[in-house]
C-alpha cells in the first residue's frame, strides 16, 4: 500500500489513507454517518434553527466524510464506499440526484439544493417527521412532508419516492460527483454507492390522484436513462466499481418486479463500459430468487451471509465464471463481535472454490445500522465490551478475516477472538438457570385468560362501571422540556432521588387532577418518570445493557440508542406499581397501568444472537407477566401493553409471516394472561393497518385495543369491521402529531362512522396516541373537546 497522510483540520489529528489501486480483498458496503458525538445530527439542526450557514453544514459534512474514509482506509479496507454519507436519507438523495420532486414543493430549475431536500423531508412548515418520536411514522404534519417509512425491517426510516404519470427523471444532483471527486482529492479511488433501480421503484409509492392506476414500471426505461448518465460520468471521472444496491432481492418479488430486473439491468451493465458493477442484497435469504440475482449482468455480487449461511453452496453453484462473490459476513445489523471460527468455515468453503481474486470479505451489510465505535464507551462493563464490535471494529473484523483467511494474520487473534465468544456462551450473565427452568415449565394454558372474552366483558364492566364510549388517553402527557430537565438533572446528581420524586409526585397529581376535572373515565397517570417506553423498562430489567454512546440514526436527524439485550431477561423487582399505586390514590376513577409490551421491547433494542428472537421474547413475556400480576394486586382494574411495534416485526417474506405472529401473538399472551377476568387488559397500536393481520390480532386477545384512524378517516378500521373483530376498540379520533385542536363535531362524526360499523358497546373514545410530544395548552382544549363528545355520543341513541 502507498500511504497518504491527511491532516484533520480541526483536531489536528492525522490518518493514513490507502490507495485503493491494489488487488481487493475486503469492502465496506456503508458507514454511519452522524459521526461519533452526532456532529451531524447537531450540525444539520443548527443548520435549521438559523444558527449557523449552509457553508458550515456543507462543511461539517465534508469534514466527517473525510474522518470516514480515512477510518476506514486506516483499518486496512481495501474497497471503500462514497455517497453513503447523507444529510438525511440515501433514497432522498438518489429522487435528488434523478430530479424526482413532486410538483406540491414548486419547484422549477437546473439544480436541487439542499433547502429543497430538507423541504422534501420536512414540509413546508419544517415539522414534517420531527414532531413525531414515539416510533409513529408515515407522512403526518400539515405541511406534506414526503412520506416516510421502515427501511426493510431496520429501525432506519427512508423517505418514499413519488410517482405520478407525468414524472420525467433528469440528471439534476451531483452529489455522487461531488464525493467522488472529494475522495479521489483525498488520494482515494472510492467506490459510488446507488441504489438499484428495481429498489428505487419497487419502494417508492404512486401520488396520482388523476391517474391512480397508473403503473410505475412505465417509469423504468426513462428511469434506466439516468442511471447510465450516472454511470457514463463516474467512468469518466475514473471510478473502477460501482455499487448498485438491490435488497429487494431479499422480497417476495413479483413478475413486474422480475422483469423489470432484467431490463434494467442488461442496460445498466453496457453504460460504462469500463465500470465494474457490484450488485448488492442483502438482510435476507435470496431464496427462489437467487439465480435470477447471479444471473445480472455485474462483474462482482454481494450476499448477506449472516442471514443465509445456508445459501452459501447454491451461491457457489450459480456464479458466473469469473465473477466475484463479496461474502457478507461481519454482521451489520448487531452489535456483537464475530465468531471467527464460524465465519472462516464460510470462507475457506468459498476459497475453496474460488481463487483469491474472486472472494471479497465484507459486513453483510451497509454498518448504517449500528453504533459508530466502541472507543466511545468508556463506561462499559470490560467483560461485555469484550463481546461486542460496533462499526469500527466491524471493519477491523472484516480485516482480520480476511488476513486470517490468507494466513497473513497476527498469531493469536482467532484464539484471542475465540476467547471471547467463549466467554459469552458460558457466562451465568447470558444463561440464567432460574429463568430457563422457569420458561421450561410455562404451558400453553399459561397464555391464554381463565375466561372467553364475552364472560370477561360482563365482569369487566360491572367492576369498572364506565358509562357508554368510554374516554381514555394512551398514556403519556406532555414531556415539556421541564420534565426532561429534571430528570436530566436528577441524573447528573444536581437533584436527589427524593427531590425528582417529588416533582414527579406533583407532575402525576396536577395530570390525574386535571384529567377528574374535566370528567376522563378511564384516568392514566401521564408517564412523567419516563425518558422512552422501551428504556425505562430495559433499565430495571436485567439482562440489559444501555451505552453511552451507541447512536443509531432513526431518520433524518433523530437518532436512537437501542438497549443490547446481552443476557437472560428477569425482573428483579416491580417497575412501575408505585407509580400507578400513587396515582391511583388521587381519584376514584380506575387508573389505568401502562407497560410495554415483549414484542415491542424487542424489536427496539439490539438482540442477542446466540438464540432465537422468539426465545428471549418469551423471556421479557414474563417479567412483563410479573408485573402485570403485581400491579392487578396492587389494586390496577386496568392494564395496558403497548405493543406498536408487533406490525414491524413481520418477516420480509411472506411464508415466515405466520410463525411469526405465532409466537408474537403468543408472548404478548403470555404477559397479558396473569391476571383475573375482570382485570381489563388493554393494547395499543399506532397504526391501523390491520387487513395482513387481522386474525392474529384478535388472536392477542386484548379486551380493548386502542389504534391510529384519525388521520384515515376511520376507513382503516374496515379491517376490524370486515373480520367481526369480537372485543372492545378505541380507534382514535384525534391525530396526535399536530398541536391542530380538533372540534366536537369532527370528532363526533368520526366516531358516527365508527358506530355504524361497530357495536356501540364496544367503543372507545380516546386520541391516536400518546400525548408527550404535544403541549399542556392543545391538550387540555383537545381532550375537553373529546369528553364532550362521548358525552354527545351517549345522549343519541
Ligand atoms: N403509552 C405510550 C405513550 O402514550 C404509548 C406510545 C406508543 O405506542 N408509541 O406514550
Ligand atoms: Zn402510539
């Protein structure tokens, strides 16, 4: 390797870059980018308030683009990415790039800059996504915002491309260009990342109300067009790979779909000739796709090993002659360390079959999806560190690997690596006895409720006595940045626990007084004492850990910190009874319990790998179990366990749908089951989109379940009418992602359409869901505005 050095302005620190003009041994598909303190986050949202110049953003940009190459290069990757890097999404940047604005943003000319994507993402009124944090997304705001949604199932957020009949792709953005030329300054050949085109169309939305019909595919050729002006430039400005990324591979694909590969492809493959192709898929198995994949016209082929090992020889089978297989398989969407032993045996399988040439090491895929590095967690328990590689050691992983693989490697690693997988699988920390040997005795009569739920209805209403439509909120109140100053202080040890508590206690008794004032059935008490409902149980849990640093970007410039999930999940003691005990005390009313429910808890953390999701599912089922159990003792007639995130857990296949929700359906149960029947468990849910799994929500069992229709004028609750969905329901009558108040008579016919559908006696009436992102003024008004309509509903028969 000749070595470069470069020189961080800033810091004053100084990298080796590589160049990359050596036989290739290992890529990188992706780096995070909000860089390892969030200058990105912090630097675009300056950027918005008006505190600092698209200079200084455009800046920090570079800045940490810079810092990334050179990690990267630094760690010995001999393949290094470009155009990763994003203000706010990839797939943003790629409608940018190609010209692709809907007309509703106005705007007309030869360039896009960067107010015209932050308009994309944001809306006019720059309120687009920012306003919603409780994992709500989809195109809420007043201001039209682009439509965001679930990268694949990632807890990343892509903001969905727009087709109409009339849109035309033109070569507008150049920011692929751009990088390009940066890194090659900087002494790097740098490989361009894109997305596919079959992605691109596959995952954008038609937003054509003259033509709704119409069919996306007619975009492709004109689609196709611009990628091989793409193409034709990066040859020209002396780019040797390209990325092309297509994890729809990993989907059920349809005909269109197949088809569509297959013409783009064959022109994407003759634009450049010149330009190798790496085609990219990746977070699934390719299953009966596979040979359709090997077959495109690419020089080089990427495949996630880390989720389909198994595919490894029909992989080998199928590539081309001459062709290079990129073997993904450093995980890049968890956080544990690799186990050498199993990776080398993927390895050495394919070298056995191809030269060294042809076997490019890899993470499976773009490290988008986890924290930046470990150096920035001071604080970690040393034994757990020691299983762990956030991306920059990923990357060093893939190193290894490789060097391992060509026995150029440090004598010692795969032992030292050994080691600590070892370490992990033996631990007491990762294998509890008591709570194996209490999972082993849990029977299936264990997650299901003593009595049918018609039984459980009469008893429920004859304890609880609550009027007809019956009002209740979701749980939260507002978060106002008091409350979140007082608790970060109390953190910092600038307030004592009792002197927060006390506060707390005031929050809770001013949110229960307020809500017997205005006349609310069914109280909550407002969640104040919570930072995040994954997080406030993942800290009294055991089994989880929470880092300083570990980032992860959400969408746009909200990041999140997913609890790890190291170990065997048990709950040393109660969580929230104290909480729900005292708030209890302040009112005749029966307070409502809140608690998030396996599934959800799951899904937004980062789970262990040494068994299946189902597995460590089962695990928080009953902790969660427990503390139903203890708050029903405690007096609670009413529990809720949110489970919003039972939706995204759906397999990206069809056929694994089922299983899933088998034993989705059956954790959420086993936590709901614990208790008597006139103890009313209540769920909640923000969305509505039910029709794909309607049964198995049922299947929940839930006596009440709470879900988003607002914003869909009630239509999304067809699918509950359609399946006769037997228990009570509380379809939301206000959307809480706006601080717009709404009126009685919206909000009465709302529940006039609901009440055609749906028998009287089993609705509820309650907002879309939780309050803590709004303002005390709007929800006081709102929910005033919201018992008064149950009161009219109950007045008409
Ligand atoms: N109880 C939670 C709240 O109101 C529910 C949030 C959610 O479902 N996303 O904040
Ligand atoms: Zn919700």
């Amino acid at each position: 390797h000749k070595t470069l050095w470069i020189v961080n302005a800033d810091s004053g620190d100084s990298y080796p870059v590589a160049m990359s003009d050596n036989i290739i041994h290992t890529h990188n598909l992706g780096y995070p980018r909000i860089g390892e303190q969030r200058e990105l986050k912090k630097a675009t949202e300056a950027f918005w308030h008006g505190k600092i110049s698209p200079q200084e953003l455009e800046a920090t940009g570079r800045r940490l683009r810079r810092d990334h190459w050179a990690k990267q290069s630094a760690a010995g990757i001999d393949l290094i990415p470009c155009n990763d890097f994003s203000f706010y999404d990839q797939m943003l940047d790629f409608s940018c790039l190609i010209g692709n604005v809907p007309p509703r943003f106005g705007w007309s000319g030869d360039s896009i800059d960067l107010d015209t994507l932050f308009l994309m993402a944001r809306g006019s009124r720059g309120e687009g996504h920012e306003s919603c944090t409780q994992g709500c997304t989809g195109g809420h705001g007043a201001a039209f915002a682009c439509e965001m949604t679930k990268w694949f199932d990632t807890n990343y957020h892509y903001i969905v491309p727009e087709f109409r009949a009339d849109t035309q792709f033109r070569l507008l953005g150049s920011k692929v260009f751009h990088e390009f030329e940066e890194a090659k300054a900087l002494g790097l050949r740098a490989k361009p990342v894109l997305p596919g085109p079959v992605t691109y169309l596959s995952l954008g939305k038609v937003q054509d109300s003259q033509h709704p019909d119409f069919d996306r595919w007619s975009l492709l050729d004109g689609l196709v067009s611009v990628y091989e002006q793409i193409l034709r430039r990066l040859a020209a400005q002396g780019a040797e790979w390209v990325q092309i990324d297509e994890p729809v591979f990993a989907l059920d694909l349809s005909p269109h779909q197949r088809d569509a590969v297959v013409d783009a492809w064959r022109r994407l493959a003759a634009a450049a000739p010149g330009l190798k192709i790496i085609v990219a898929s990746y977070f699934g198995p390719l299953r009966e796709n596979l040979p359709l994949f090997l077959s495109l016209p690419a020089q080089a082929f990427h495949c996630d090993f880390v989720r389909a090992p198994e595919e490894l020889d029909a992989v080998l089978d199928h590539l081309p002659q001459d062709k290079i297989l990129s073997l993904g398989v450093v995980d890049g969407r968890n956080i544990w360390k690799n186990d050498f032993a199993k990776s080398l045996t993927l390895l050495t399988a394919a070298r056995a079959k191809l030269d060294a040439r042809r076997l490019w090491v890899a993470p499976s895929c773009s490290l988008l999806h986890v924290p930046v590095t470990l150096a920035s967690e001071p604080a970690l328990d040393a034994q757990i560190e020691n299983w762990l590689a956030f991306a920059d050691e990923k990357l060093k992983e893939v190193v290894t690997l490789s060097a391992l693989l060509r026995g150029t490697a440090r004598s010692g690693v795969l032992e030292e690596n050994q080691d600590a997988i070892h370490s992990r699988a033996t631990s007491r920390r990762t294998h509890n006895p008591e709570v194996r040997a209490r999972l082993a005795l849990v029977t299936d009569g264990d997650a299901r409720r003593r009595s049918p739920f018609a039984q459980r209805q009469l008893l429920q209403q004859s304890r609880l006595g609550l009027p007809e439509f019956p009002t209740t909120t979701i749980g939260s109140f507002p978060q106002t940045a008091e409350v979140r100053s007082m608790r970060a202080r109390w953190k910092k040890g600038e307030l004592t626990t009792a002197e927060y508590e006390v506060y707390l206690e005031n929050e809770t008794r001013a949110c229960v007084a307020f809500q017997d004032e205005i006349g609310l059935d069914m109280p909550v008490h407002g969640e104040f004492e919570r930072n995040d409902m994954v997080e406030y149980f993942g800290e009294q849990l055991d089994g989880f850990l929470f880092t300083a640093n570990g980032w992860v970007q959400s969408y746009g410039t909200r990041c999140v910190k997913p609890p790890v999930i190291y170990g065997d999940v048990s709950r040393p003691a109660p969580m929230t009874v104290r909480w729900a005990q005292f708030a209890q005390s302040l009112t005749p009313r029966p307070m409502k319990g809140m608690l998030t429910g396996p599934v959800t808890i799951l899904q937004w953390s980062f789970v262990r790998d040494d068994q299946p999701r189902s597995e460590t599912t089962r695990q928080i089922a009953l902790a969660i179990r427990d503390e139903v159990v203890d708050l029903e003792a405690a007096g609670i007639a009413a529990i809720q366990i949110d489970e919003p995130a039972i939706r995204e857990g759906l397999p990206l296949r069809r056929a694994d749908w089922a299983q899933y929700l088998d034993w989705a359906v059956t954790a959420f149960r086993l936590s709901a089951s614990g208790v008597r029947d006139d103890t009313q468990i209540h769920t909640h849910m923000c969305y509505s989109e039910f029709n794909d799994i309607i049964a198995a929500i049922a299947d929940m069992d839930a006596d009440v379940i709470t879900i988003e229709t607002s914003r869909s004028n009630m239509e999304l609750l067809g699918a509950f009418v359609d399946f006769r969905y037997p228990n009570e329901i509380g379809p939301g009558v206000y959307d809480i992602h706006s601080p717009r108040v709404p009126s009685v008579s919206e909000m009465e016919n709302l529940m006039r359409k609901a009440e055609a559908v749906i028998p009287r006696r089993n609705l509820w009436v309650n907002p879309d869901c939780g309050l803590k992102t709004r303002g005390w003024p709007e929800v006081k008004t709102s929910l005033i505005h919201m018992v008064q309509t149950a009161k009219k509903l109950r007045a008409t028969q």
